[in-house]
C-alpha cells in the first residue's frame, strides 16, 4: 500500500473516533431532545454550504466557520465554565459533524473552489500520483 494511501486511511480511522466519542458526548447532553431531532441537527452544519451561491469565498468563510473544531470547542468550554448546556451541546454536536465529514474527505475549504481543501482536492484521482 502506497504511504499516502496508509496516512490517507489512518486519518480516516481517527476521524471516526472521534465522531464516535463525539456522538456518545451528544447522548450524554441530549438536551432532552428525541433521537430524530439530533439526525437532523447533525447534518445542519452543511446548510453553511449555503455560503456558496454568493461565491467561494464567502462559501469557503461560512463553510469553515461551521466546520472548524477550534470553533466548536471554544463553544464546549465556554459553554462548560459558564454552564451553558446549549453551548456545550453545540460545540460538541460541531466537533462530530467535522469529523464525520473529515472522515468522508470534505475538509476545511480554501477560498478558490469548493473542492480545495485543507485535506487535498476532492475526488483528486489516485491513479495520478
């Protein structure tokens, strides 16, 4: 297996992780809200995404705001030494949904196009390299 492939795969194993502990931390600070309302919470940071029938840049800022983890756990620990639940709650549900997304390729966008990201270029061809 070619190194890039292996580091390619490794990532991917620890972005799992960590949306599987993610997840489990929104179990835990469910807010009392029925699993149903969660499915859909969890995929709302892609409505960031939204950003892009401006431009790219926009798309790339509102994408990127949504989808950064120091973002995300500032809310947790904001949230945590203020005992804000909804904070904690919202912090924790953006650290799984970028996981997840890093696990599936989507990574933090570069303004110039969608498809450049902080991970590589999406759907780059492997067969190329």
């Amino acid at each position: 297996m070619k190194p890039k492939k292996v580091m390619d795969f490794a990532i991917k194993i620890e972005e799992a992780a960590i949306t599987i502990v993610f997840i489990y931390f929104l179990s835990e600070y469910n807010l009392g809200l029925p699993v149903w309302v969660w499915v859909l919470l969890f995929f709302s940071p892609d409505l960031s995404m939204l950003g892009y029938l401006v431009n790219s840049r926009i798309g790339a800022f509102t994408y990127n705001l949504f989808h950064h983890r120091a973002i995300a756990l500032t809310l947790v620990a904001i949230g945590f030494f203020m005992h804000i639940d909804i904070l904690i709650t919202s912090g924790i549900l953006l650290v799984a949904h970028s996981s997840f997304d890093r696990m599936l390729g989507y990574g933090l966008k570069f303004p110039d196009d969608f498809k450049h990201t902080h991970l590589g270029w999406m759907g780059e061809n492997e067969s190329l390299k």
